[in-house]
C-alpha cells in the first residue's frame, strides 16, 4: 500500500500534481493462499486479511462496513464490530 510520498527524499504532506523526483512509500503486507471467495464473516478471513482490513481501517480514520470477496452479490458481507455478519 502506497502511505506517502517523498519529494527529493523529503515527506510531502499533499499527493503531487507532477511525479518528476517523487518517491512513494510503500507499507507490505503478508499475503495469503487460501481463498477468500467462500468467506461470508470477517472472522472467515485470513488472518493476514483481517489485519490488512484492519489497517486500512486506521490509516483511514473509518471503519470498514463492507467487505467483498467476490463477483457476486452474494459475495458481499457487512463486516460488524463482532466481526461476524448479519
């Protein structure tokens, strides 16, 4: 996930209009190799899922209210704060 940006080596506070001399700054995350696409609850996840949710959740300052996993309608599950699904 790209966090920020570097003008010359030095952070810049808004998103650059020109991309000459700009470096992004990268967060890595764990992947995972099951398969997300029967996942129907937060708790269902990987774990690594779950904590790359859950960053984007504090990066943000906003709470995730719906998670897809998939093409379908059916794919699509409201993340609670239990973790489970309604």
């Amino acid at each position: 996930v790209c966090t920020a940006y570097k003008y010359k080596g030095k952070p810049v506070k808004s998103f650059p209009y020109s991309l000459d001399n700009i470096e992004p700054v990268y967060r890595e995350f764990k992947g995972w190799r099951q398969p997300v696409n029967g996942s129907r609850r937060f708790i269902d996840l990987p774990k690594q899922a779950q904590d790359y949710v859950i960053f984007i959740e504090k990066f943000l300052g906003v709470k995730v209210s719906f998670i897809s996993v998939g093409k379908k309608r059916e794919a699509i599950f409201k993340k609670t704060t239990k973790g489970g699904s309604l």
